[in-house]
C-alpha cells in the first residue's frame, strides 16, 4: 500500500498497518535520503529513494531517530533502487516459543541417550536406563543455556531484538552441536557488540567452571572388565584444556588418564564441552562471539585478522598428523574449523551503526576474555583409539 507524502513530516493514515507518522518526519529523513515513494509492507514502512550522502552515514544519522519510533531501519537496495526499511522493534517474546522448545526437548533426549554411554550404561538393552544420565544433561544444557541467556540479557539490555535459544540436537558423542540465538537488525555501536559477544563466553564460563567442581567431586565411572579385556572395544580419550587441569588440581581430584578401569563422573564431560564450545566461539571470525569482539576492539582490523585463523587451524591440523603422528580422524576437527573459520571470515563481521572505540576498561576486559578462551584450548580434543 501506497501513501502520499507530507512534506510538513506527516504521512496520511492507512486503513491498517503503520503510517508516515508512525516513522520519523520526513523532513528529518529527507536531510539525507531523499524520499520519493512510501509504502507499507507487513507492518513495514518501506521510503524509495536516494542517498545524499554515503550509505553508511545515512544509516548512522537516520538510526537513531528510528528507533526512537519504535523502528529499526536498514538501507538495501531492490531492483537498483535505494530502499529505507524500517521495521517494528521487537525485544520481547511473542506467544509460545514452539519450536525452542521442540529443539529444547529433542536435545533433552538426544543428550540423554549420548550420556547413557558415559555411564557405561547400554541404552539398547534397555531404553529406560538412559533417564540415569540426567546429571549429564543438565550438565551440557546447563553450560550451554547460562552461555545463550548471557547473549539474549544483554540483547535485551542494548534494545537489540534477538531470539530465544535454539537447542541443536545431533547423535554425537556428547548429542548436541551447541546452540544458537538468532539476532536481527544492527548493532547500535561498539559496546553493544562488545557486550553481547563478550556475555556469552564470560557467563558460560563461569557456569562450566561450576559444573566443573561439582563433577570433580562425583564418584567416578569404573568400566567394565569385559570392555577392558576386550582387545576389539573401540576406546575414546579426550584431551583435557589447562583450565580443567588447573581446577582438578586445585581441588586434588584426579582426572583417572592412566587408569582404563575408571574414568571421570561424565558431568565433568559436560563441563569439558562447555570448556570446548568457549574455545570455539571465541575464535576471532565473522559473526562467532569472539569475531563480535574483536571487531569491537580493534574495528576494520578485524578482517586482517580473521583472515590469518583459517590458515593458522590448517596449520595446527598438519603438525598434529605430519610431526606427530595422530590419524586424520583425529586431526579432522580443526580441517573442519579450518573450513569453517574461512567461512564464516568470508561473510564477514557485524558493523555497528556507530563505529566509535571501546573504552579502555571493556578492551582490557576483551583481552582477558581471549586469554581465558586460550585456557579452555585442547590441541587434540578427541583421540578414537581402535
């Protein structure tokens, strides 16, 4: 639908939907977007036209004013043409949450059957054992879940619309790929990406190191004698980061490496994924946690960087199987992240509307992030040893 434009900063009303006077004058767009069509699509006020000035300046001037409105505008082109879409801001939840909790729950029985083997537990002789690994679920959707709502708070606390969780359930080793929030429109400015990319890891972390003291104080899982005298068992070591180390040392709680009749309560398993999954995320490219914060502490340098990581992932992954000597399925993970670090690097980094730097207190506590991350780093996460 179509509506004429006042030129004293009024539009006329529609019969449904937003109007001219819903947006921003038009006087004050027109300053640096010059407006010769208005329609509305989907509760969307959509101003055809032609910028006065840079692209990016037109956003940075008319942003504000639209989301004092209740807008959030983007500048994209239709056709060749120069197209102002602003859309309702949205920050809240909106009815029942169906699929969240649909993925919530599948990743719930997904985790549950993964974390009967930990237990040395058969879930296909008996199905209803796998309710006793639910301190291994609440483990990994613990971590996981603390790391997500630490994004969404801080969403929510910058006025930046972003969805609820999204659980991903998989039949893995550990029964998920992590989760995801989704997140549209953009960034404000430089401390909103910080914040947002930087609450995930930090509060994560702090719920892994949690479940970390909690299982390190469980009673250990011993295996089976016939599993251990069976020379044909397929046997799964996982590498250990410094900062489990650290903690299981601090607390005099051994970990069992050279023991194959025991191993850890696998709610340190758990907490070995949040550990993992804090590494991953913090890797400094496109929209991942730690791409968010690095193009907000250093700004366009960001792309030099992302650029070197997939290289250096290839490189870790050769010295790891060409000087020593693990098999290709155990040096496959950082093919993988290698791959998709040149991915996501390609796609490139969020740009905040105002591109001002970072205070020194949030930049100082951006590098500390990183160096926490390096803690949580494992050379060889998983070894399959047949």
């Amino acid at each position: 639908m179509m509506e004429d434009i006042d030129r004293s900063g009024f539009g006329t009303a529609g019969r449904d939907g937003p109007s001219l006077e819903d947006g921003p004058p038009i006087d004050r767009i027109e300053s640096v977007f010059a407006v010769y069509e208005v329609q509305r699509e989907d509760g969307r006020l959509v101003y055809y036209g032609d910028p006065l000035t840079h692209p990016e300046r037109v956003m940075r001037e008319l942003w504000a004013a639209f989301r004092e409105h209740g807008y959030d505008a983007e500048l994209e082109t239709r056709h060749g043409e120069y197209v102002l879409v602003a859309e309702p801001t949205s920050v809240g939840i909106d009815g029942i949450p169906w699929t969240n909790l649909g993925l919530l729950l599948a990743t719930v029985c997904s985790t549950l059957f993964a974390g009967a083997f930990w237990y040395q537990l058969d879930p296909f002789a008996d199905p209803a054992t796998i309710w006793r690994a639910w301190p291994f679920t609440a483990a990994i959707l613990g971590v996981l879940g603390v790391h997500e709502m630490g994004h969404y708070v801080m969403s929510r606390y910058h006025q930046v619309d972003a969805s609820l969780p999204y659980f991903i359930p998989v039949p893995t080793l550990i029964g998920t790929m992590g989760a995801v929030i989704k997140m549209k429109g953009r960034m404000p400015d430089r401390k909103a990406l910080f914040d947002i990319g930087v609450a995930g890891p930090l509060a994560g972390l702090v719920a892994t190191v949690v479940v970390t003291v909690i299982g390190l104080h469980l009673p250990p899982v011993a295996v089976s004698e016939t599993v251990v005298q069976n020379p044909d068992a397929i046997r799964i070591e996982l590498g250990y980061p410094l900062l489990l180390e650290l903690l299981a040392a601090g607390f005099d709680q051994p970990l069992y490496r050279n023991d194959p009749t025991m191993g850890v309560n696998p709610v340190v398993i758990g907490a070995w994924v949040g550990m993992f999954v804090t590494f991953l995320n913090l890797i400094p490219v496109g929209q991942l946690d730690g791409g968010h914060i690095l193009r907000a502490m250093v700004g366009d340098y960001q792309e030099t960087i992302a650029a070197l990581v997939p290289g250096a992932l290839f490189a870790l992954a050769g010295y790891l199987y060409y000087f020593r000597d693990y098999s290709i399925n155990t040096v496959f993970v950082w093919i993988l992240w290698g791959l998709l670090a040149a991915l996501f690097a390609s796609m490139g980094a969020a740009t905040p509307i105002r591109d001002d730097r970072l205070g020194s207190g949030r930049f100082l506590l951006g590098v500390v992030t990183f160096g926490v991350g390096l803690l949580c780093f494992m050379p060889v996460p998983v070894m399959i040893i047949d």
